[in-house]
C-alpha cells in the first residue's frame, strides 16, 4: 500500500505499461496531492498503470493533486485501467495524451468519482500536439465493463467546483445515427442531480449528455450543423442524415408590369428572397403604337405619323414635291 500527499513522480519511462506507476497484484495507492507528470509508457498508462478486475485487490483512489503532461504510445495517457477499483474523488488529471484512447483515463471496467475533479484538456495523438476540437479525449469508456456490458463511471458523491469530465465512448456517437449509450449511474445511496449532468461534456461535437428516466447518464447523438434549405430539411454533420423541417419559401410579391407600345409587360409574379424560385412570369404582348392614320406631322425634308404614347415616328418619308 502507498500513500501520497505532495512530491513529483516525473520524468520517468517504462517500456511496457505504467510510465509512473505501475499497480502490481494486491498493491493499493492513494494520492491526496503532488503531481504525477512527463512519464511515458511505450504499452499503457503513461502515468499510471492500474490492471484487474475486484478479485484482484488492486486500488487506485485520488483526493487531489494533478496527473499531467504523461504519454504513451498505447491507451491511456494519464490513467489506465481495468480494475472497478479506481476511484477519483479530488485533483485534476490534464493535458496527457495517448496515441490510441484515453488521452486522461482508459477506462476498462468502473471508474468511480464525486467531488472537486477536473478531467479536461487531454487529446489523442502525439506529446507534441494539444487538446483541440478535433482530438479531444479525455476519458474512454471502453466496449469492456462490468456484466459484460461496457465500461461506466460510477456517480458516488456528488460533483462539485468548476471542472469538467470530458467524455468520449467506444461507439462513434458523433457519427453514429440515433446512438445513445450509457456513461454514468449513481453508486450506492447517491442520485445523479442536474448538477452532475453538468460535470459531463462530450469530447466531440454531434452529441450531448442527457439524463433519462432511469437516473442515469447518457452520450447521445443529436443532429445538428447543417443549414435547411426552401426545400429541403438540413443534414446532420455527424451522420448526414436528414432533420427538422424545410424553410419553404419566403416570397416576395411583384407588381404586374404593364406593356407599352416599345415594351411587353409582366403579370404579377413572386420570387424567393433565399433562392432563386419564382413563380411563372406570364408576359403581356405590346400594346402598339397610337397615332391618327390622317394626321401628319412634318417638317422641311420629311412628313410622319407620331405615336400620342411614345412619340416614336412612323411611316417616315421624304415630302414628293409637286412642280
């Protein structure tokens, strides 16, 4: 058993799993502060290494202090884990990576929390890059849990402060239509609270937490980020599947136009403001010109008839002079 109240494990690296500590069989540590930090495994847990289920007695339990800035090549950056023996109850475990999942924790069975914690700012990939909107991941509820079923994290207490548990799970939520899969339920007396909820983010867009109605907490795909059209309802980002409504039209009325004698005219007609939509534009035949078929206008060279609309002349000539 081993205890930790302030101190570095740091800088160290392991060839196989648990870059800064490694659980062995029966072995129990527990970290009230100090860091855990820029430990490296080449396999698992880059910073700590817990393996194996209740039967093996292996805990590790959390009241403060942070685990960061741990790689590893495999899963789990800051934790991995196995065991229904882990427990987080304080501290903050921040900017770890991992090349697989689990760039904070690689959860493998029942991860245990409740109070003040902080599980943010982790990413998948190489030490060398940093937590963004396309790499986040913090921690990783593996297809293996308890009962066959797949990992959970376990609500004991209730969470409180102003850290965030980031949330990515072995099905693709995000791009995976209509999924909902379950990430936390209350353990032992306690009953998850909005409050808890709230703890909760997805580490990718297209989802959100919601809690049902049987207390629990899930990852849930909703579509969203795409943009309705007149006539056609929007596309989800994540899954392109179709949702919510068409805009319809919005129409804009225009005038009939009416003909002339030098231009045709237009019937009233609508057109959308959003596309290029327009209902049958009917023409209006030129009206032609009006003039008096006996009444000439002229002047020295020539003679004509004179439209009283547009004054355009017509039957233009020369005057035929008599001797």
């Amino acid at each position: 058993k081993k205890s930790r109240y302030n101190g570095c494990i740091t800088g160290n690296t392991s060839t196989s799993g648990g870059g800064g500590v490694y659980m062995a069989s029966e072995a129990s540590f527990t970290m009230y502060g100090g860091t855990i930090a820029d430990n490296y495994a080449s396999m698992c847990g880059g910073g700590v290494y817990v393996a194996g289920g209740d039967t093996e007695n292996k805990y590790f339990t959390m009241y403060g202090g942070s685990i960061t800035g741990n790689h590893t090549a495999d899963d789990g950056g800051g934790i991995y884990s196995t065991s229904n023996n882990i427990s987080i109850y304080g501290g903050s475990v921040t900017g770890n990576s991992a090349e697989r999942n689990g760039g904070a924790v690689y959860v493998a069975g029942t991860m245990i929390v409740g109070g003040d914690i902080n599980i943010s700012g982790n990413w998948k990939g190489d030490a060398q890059s940093s937590a963004s909107n396309n790499n986040a991941n913090n921690v990783y509820l593996s297809e293996y849990g308890n009962n066959d079923g797949p990992a959970t994290i376990a609500i004991e207490e209730p969470l409180t402060g102003t850290g965030s548990i980031g949330i990515t799970t072995k099905t693709s939520v995000a791009t995976t239509r209509n999924a909902s899969v379950k990430i936390a339920a209350g353990k032992g007396t306690h009953a998850i609270t909005d409050e808890d909820k709230g703890h909760f983010t997805p580490d990718t867009g297209y989802c959100e937490v919601q809690k049902k109605d049987d207390g629990a907490l899930y990852l849930t795909h909703v579509h969203s980020g795409g943009e309705a059209t007149c006539t056609a309802a929007a596309k989800c980002g994540g899954c392109n599947a179709p949702y919510g409504d068409a805009l319809g039209h919005d129409f804009v009325h225009h005038d009939a136009q009416p003909a002339t004698c030098t231009a045709k005219g237009l019937e009233a007609y609508d057109t959308c403001s959003r596309c290029d939509y327009s209902t049958t534009k009917v023409e209006i035949p030129m009206t032609g010109h009006t003039y008096s078929a006996t009444e000439w206008e002229s002047n020295v060279d020539n003679h004509w008839h004179e439209c009283s609309a547009c004054h355009t002349q017509i039957d233009k000539a020369e005057h035929t002079w008599k001797d």
